[in-house]
C-alpha cells in the first residue's frame, strides 16, 4: 500500500462480534498488515478483548440479530448513522442481511464511504417457505436492493444460485455482483489426518442446530440406520441458536441423545480434533447456504462428505468425487448414502484424498483474503465495477 493510503480506514459491521471472530478475522488481519486501519462494530459483545489484542479498534452497538421494537430498531440505526458521521471510514464491510440494510442507510448521504455487502447465504429469508418469511424477504430485497443499486456498493456472494437470485429479486447489476468463496479455508490449519483406527465409525454432523441444516434429517437417518444393524456412531457438534426461527430446542436434543439415537457434543472450538475423530462428514441442508465453512473444513482435513443438492454444498461437495449428494429432505436417500460409506473404507480414503485437492485448489483462504484486498482498492481508486484478471478467473 502506497503512503497516501497509510490512514485509510476500514470498518467492519456485524450483528455479533463472535461471527466476525469465526469468519472475516484473516480478512481484517491481512488489512491491518496493509497498513490499514481497522475497526469492528458488533453487538453480542463476547470477545471484545480478543479483538482489541490483534490492533483493531472495537465499538460495541446495540444492533442485534432478528427485529425487536420499532424503538429498538431505530436507536440501533441511529447510533450506527453516529459511527459512521464519527469514524468516517472509507470502506465498510457489512456482513449478512441486517448490517448490509442498515449500513448502507446509515451510509445515505456520507461522502467518500464505499460498502462491501457480504451475503453469507440466502439463510431462513431464502429456505423456508413459510408464507410469512417469503412476504419479509420480498419487502427486505426490494428495499436492500434499492441502496444496493448505488455506485458505491458491491454485493459478494459464495455461489452462482445466489448471485441469480439477487439479479432477479433486487434488479441488481451483473457486474456489481463478486462471486467469492465466503472466508476460505486455511488449508494449513486443517490437513488431512488418519481416522481412528478402532472402534465404531464416526458420523459427523457439525453445524449450528438448526432445522434448516437438516439436524432432523440427519436424527432420522441414523435412527434408520440403527434399526437396521449399522455400525457407526452418529454425532451432533454444535450449538444451538435460539434466536434463529428453525433452532432445535435444547430438551429435543438432549431426548435425541438419551434415545441412544445421536450423541449430542455441544459447541466445539478445536474443529480440527473433531475431524480427526470423524470419518465422514453430512451436512442435509435444506438450502440458504453460501459455502457451508464446516465442508470447505472437511474437505481440507480429508474426510468424505454427505450432503444435500442445494446451492453452496453443491459447490464444495461433486458428487461420486469427494463425497455423495442427495435430494434434500429425502431420509432415505440419507441413510443410503451414509450406509454406503460406512460400509467401504477405501471408497472414504479415496474421497477424502479427492476433497483435499478441491480444498487446496479451490477454497484456499489465502486466495479469499487477497481477493478482497484487491476488491478494497479497486473501490478506493478506480470505481470499476470488474475485478482484477487474476481474480475473475479463478470463478469462470
């Protein structure tokens, strides 16, 4: 970065700082060694500290996950519209849904400040089919789209089915619209190790526990697959989300597992020893996925996947290469493809060894990180709507 770019500021906007923590943490730290400054502003203050400690600058909002009061909503957007006029940021990076809405009204009328809207997926507003859901989104898009539409927006979707929907739904621009592959993965954290050696097989079914990714699918599936001799343990790592419309309630969870049907582990930090345990890996979402982190991290770490054909697994996971894709929803083609796996080692290995290579030529986070280190400059100095060669192409 060149001196004149020494004091440029970029601030990042999420509901929750543990999300920023999880996801857009190499993104920020790769700024900050650019001689960026850089901020945080989150609600669902739980790791301020560790922010505070990598050089960033953290601000604590009142902006949370869902819709609260009228009241509530709209202190929320003032105090950020406050930040904002204060911290005159050159970039902000708004994360998910809320903060891409309210980022860009608070932006309304501030010169000189350029927004990145990362999409992470089309989540509950895109999977359910609840006809209440559908008349929110349809109102959400159609006043998103119309501050998205602006020339100092761009839009970064994980997949291609994403990208189509907001063309159509928001009558957003082609061009404004970058295909990346959300945070990556560090393929040098998790690498491939040997699954263990003795007792049963392990099933893996690590995510937030939600209905939409498919927990109940899954339930069923290894219940299935119990009755009919099967051989594997099946187990849940994750938290659950009660602020998420589809979150399983805790008690289910815990019947589920005195049942003997799963065992339930709870939210897990050391992903890489859970991996290791695990020989096979199923995410069954139903849909609104970007790029499932956990199958970018399963792929990276050698383990065969079983996962559901919708948009953003589809990307990560091919199926009969380095893993096995079903029709959403469909337990028993579940509890087949998960049997099948159990049942052949060397079709695992092989798979998994296939995922390792897709992983590290495809899902590398050190190509992210510089993906969108060159979508900040081009927003800083030329306005284009195109992204560097080099960048494009890798998504062609």
């Amino acid at each position: 970065m060149s001196s004149e770019d020494a004091q440029l500021k970029i601030l990042f906007l999420a509901t929750e700082d543990r999300f920023f923590w999880a996801h857009p943490l190499p993104v920020a730290r790769a700024a900050l060694r650019n001689g960026y400054q850089v901020i945080v502003a989150a609600g669902t203050h739980s790791c301020p500290e560790q922010i505070i400690q990598e050089g960033f600058r953290f601000i604590p909002l009142r902006l949370a996950r869902g819709f609260n009061s009228p009241w509530n909503e709209l202190r929320a957007l003032m105090q950020l519209r406050r930040v904002y006029q204060t911290e005159k940021p050159n970039i902000v990076h708004h994360f998910s849904w809320k903060p891409a809405l309210y980022g860009s009204i608070a932006s309304v009328g501030q010169k000189n400040i350029r927004a990145v809207n990362a999409v992470t997926g089309l989540g509950y507003l895109g999977a359910s089919p609840s006809r209440t859901v559908l008349f929110f989104r349809s109102m959400i898009w159609t006043v998103l789209g119309h501050f998205l539409r602006r020339l100092d927006q761009r839009v970064v979707v994980e997949n291609c089915d994403d990208r189509d929907v907001l063309i159509k739904e928001m009558k957003l621009a082609k061009e404004k619209i970058i295909v990346s592959r959300g945070a990556g993965v560090d393929v040098e954290c998790f690498q491939p190790l040997p699954p263990p050696e003795s007792g049963a097989p392990i099933v893996l079914f690590a995510s937030r526990m939600l209905g939409i990714k498919g927990i109940k699918e899954f339930v069923s599936a290894a219940n299935l697959l119990r009755r009919r001799g099967v051989a594997g343990r099946f187990v849940l790592a994750g938290g659950t989300d009660p602020v998420n419309p589809s979150c399983v309630p805790r008690q289910q969870l815990l019947d589920w597992q005195a049942a003997g049907i799963v065992e339930w582990w709870g939210h897990q930090e050391d992903m890489k020893e859970v991996f290791r345990q695990a020989s096979i890996v199923c995410l069954p979402s139903h849909g609104g996925e970007g790029i499932p982190r956990v199958l970018m991290e399963a792929a990276a770490s050698g383990r065969a996947i079983v996962t559901t054909d919708v948009p953003g697994c589809r990307e990560i996971v091919r199926h009969e290469t380095n893993g096995l894709v079903v029709e959403p929803k469909n337990v028993f083609a579940l509890a087949e493809a998960i049997r099948r796996l159990l049942d052949d080692p060397a079709l695992r290995l092989k798979m998994g060894n296939q995922g390792r290579e897709i992983a590290v030529n495809e899902f590398s986070q050190k190509a992210v990180i510089a993906e969108t280190l060159d979508l900040y400059q081009i927003l800083l100095h030329s306005g284009s709507l195109t992204m560097p060669h080099r960048t494009a192409k890798a998504f062609d």
